[in-house]
C-alpha cells in the first residue's frame, strides 16, 4: 500500500439541522462555509482559515429510517476503494455503502468495522489532499476510535491501513492505545466500559486556540460539554461535547 494510504482526510457531519449546525460550528471553532461549485447536488464545504476540511449535509432517509442521529464521518484515503472494501469484509468489517463515484471528487464507500464502528474509505480524483503535519487551529487533530475490544479493532485497521501502535498509556478505562503511520501519530484507541451509554464509534478533536473559551461557547450555543476539561498526557487539555443538533465532537487546546 502507498504511504498515502490511511490518511484521514475529509470530515462530514451529517445533522437534522443544516443551518443551525453551520451557524454553531463557525462561532465554536471558527470554521467558514463554502459552496461547493462543482455540479451536482448542492454541497457546503467546512473551511479552516480559507482551506476545505470537510462538509455538511441534511440526514438522508435512509439515516432517518434507521434511526442514525446526527453524527460525524471521516473518510480516510484509499488506494483502490473496490479492493479496500472487499478485503474489508474479508476481515470482519460490512459494506455500509457500496463504492460509489463522486463525478469530478472520486469514489467511496462506508464501512462499519467488525465492532461496528462506522468509517469511509476514498480515493480522491487529483492529488492535493494531504493532512498537515501538524494540525492547526480548526483542524482536526486526534482520531479516537471508542469501541467493543480496542485490540481486535487495532488488528483490523493494522491489516487494512498500515495502522502501527505508538505510545500507550493506562487512563480510566484501561489502556489507551495510540497508533499511526509514517512517523505521525493519529489518534487513539481505548476499550469501553460494560455500561457505555454508546455503541463503538468514532470521536474526532478540533484544535481550539482557547478551549475555555470554545466551550463557554457550546454552552451559548445550546450544545453540552460531557466530559471535561481535562489534561492529557504532554499537557494538552480537551473536553467531549455534543453539538446543539445531538453530534458528538471534541476539542483539543494547547
């Protein structure tokens, strides 16, 4: 696999309430809005400082009839997006979304790992869309994966990304695995407890200029912080929130 491969890449919130999420994560974290002009149906980007990091879209009615609240997803790159999903299920995961065109962005598909947590794999048309090497403000910087059995989890993303171990460290809920690729780290990985009020899911942070100050902001803007702020290991401080639609995200301060 390329070097490329496992990189996330692209973050979408999927919500009951377009306007109103957009009007809450540009006072939050500070993102812009841009319309995406490429034909098709229409499209509004998330921008950091100018730069596209993701998008947002109404829940479709598939989501609705299933029961999905608003949530988050990150699309991670791909080589080959029909063999990833093939050999995704090879190795426990369902095909959530067959692999599909995007006309003139690429082609994806969504998977939900063995776990059951839910993730996108793409191969984008061009080339342009690399993750900083360090995240700035308004960037997403740590990928947390909340699950049923971090190890086997680890196992699969290992054999379908290229995924290594970094450091780890016992917290609250036993040990906290970190992992990456190509000399960065990621994110984590951590196993839940029997009484988790959630299924296995992804969380992702958003590097804050001023965390107290963000999640004064949440509050104003009819979200929750659940849990936090705290301190992490290296000394940086983060808090879990739910947006004022029902979407979980977090917020990662220096």
């Amino acid at each position: 696999m390329s070097e490329s491969q496992g990189n996330f890449v692209w973050y979408e919130l999927m919500t009951s309430d377009v306007t109103g999420a957009i009007r809450f994560y540009e006072d939050v974290v500070g993102w812009g809005t841009q319309a995406y002009a490429g034909g098709g149906a229409p499209y509004t980007m998330w921008t950091a400082n100018g730069t596209p990091i993701g998008g947002v879209l109404p829940l479709t009615d598939q989501a609705r009839k299933l029961g999905a609240p608003p949530h988050w997803l990150a699309y991670v790159t791909a080589d080959d997006v029909d063999a990833l999903t093939r050999k995704a299920e090879s190795l426990g995961a369902r095909t959530v979304v067959p692999p599909s065109d995007i006309p003139t962005i690429g082609r994806f598909s969504v998977i939900a790992d063995p776990q059951g947590a839910v993730i996108a794999l793409f191969k984008p048309s061009g080339t342009g869309m690399q993750p900083p090497a360090e995240p700035p403000p308004g960037h997403v910087s740590w990928h947390e994966l909340v699950t049923s059995d971090w190890e086997g989890a680890f196992r699969f993303y290992a054999a379908l990304f290229g995924w290594q171990k970094t450091d780890s460290f016992e917290g609250p809920m036993g040990t906290y695995q970190m992992y990456g690729k190509g000399g960065r780290t990621l994110g984590g990985m951590m196993t839940m407890p029997k009484d988790y009020p959630a299924p296995p899911h992804w969380l992702y942070y958003v590097k804050v200029n001023d965390l107290d100050a963000a999640l004064g902001r949440v509050r104003k803007r009819d979200g929750k912080v659940w849990n936090g702020p705290m301190e992490v290991p290296g000394g940086d401080r983060v808090a879990q929130c739910v947006d004022a639609q029902g979407a979980a995200f977090a917020l990662h301060g220096k």
